[in-house]
C-alpha cells in the first residue's frame, strides 16, 4: 500500500531538511503584495512571472552581494575611536560619540 498524504508530506519536510531548507512564513499587506505581483511579472516581459519564492530567494542573494561589496569598501577605514578596521561589531568604547559601533552602523543598515 503506497504512503498517506502525511507520510509524503513529512518524507517531503525530511528531504527539505536535510537539504538545509527552511520554511518561513510571509504577512504582506496589501500594497506589498501588489508591489510583489508587479514586479515579478514586470521582470520577465513576454513570459510567465517569476515564481514569489524565486522572487523573492533573487532579492536575497541581490542584497547580499550589495551587502558584502558595501562591507568591503567601507573596511578600508577604521574606527575613529578605537582604529579597528570596519565595521566594527563589539567595542568598549561604543559610547562615545567617535566609536563607529555607535553611530556608523548607520551605513550599512537597509535604506528606502
């Protein structure tokens, strides 16, 4: 006799597992998800939209590279307080006002 549909399902979130796949869950309102809708037809004229899970996995990985080429041109500099090459994550001196730690970490945070 062939597996129940909770059998499938759980061999399906073991395979996914051990793949290193996670599972989120997503609350868009609903300017977002029109944004999303939009956009993922807009990206490929002429053709199927994009799938909103491989949407969304591109943005990732756009972000993460413009993340790691912002990093490491910032990391030429240094700490004004401590001289710690940036960005620095953990300082005594992060009170100070010169301390990166204290206020440039407002480079690289995410921006409109």
């Amino acid at each position: 006799m062939g597996k129940s549909a909770a059998e499938r399902k759980a061999a399906q979130r073991a395979r996914q597992a051990s793949e290193g796949q996670r599972k989120i869950e997503l609350h868009l309102d609903a300017q977002k998800l029109e944004m999303l809708e939009r956009n993922r037809a807009a990206r490929r004229p002429g053709r199927e939209p994009y799938d909103a899970a491989e949407y969304i996995a591109m943005l990732i990985r756009q972000d993460d590279a413009r993340a790691r080429m912002h990093i490491r041109s910032i990391s030429r500099k240094r700490c004004g307080r401590c001289g710690d090459p940036l960005p620095v994550s953990e300082c005594l001196l992060d009170s100070e006002s010169q301390c990166w730690v204290n206020r440039g970490w407002h480079e690289i945070k995410l921006k409109l």
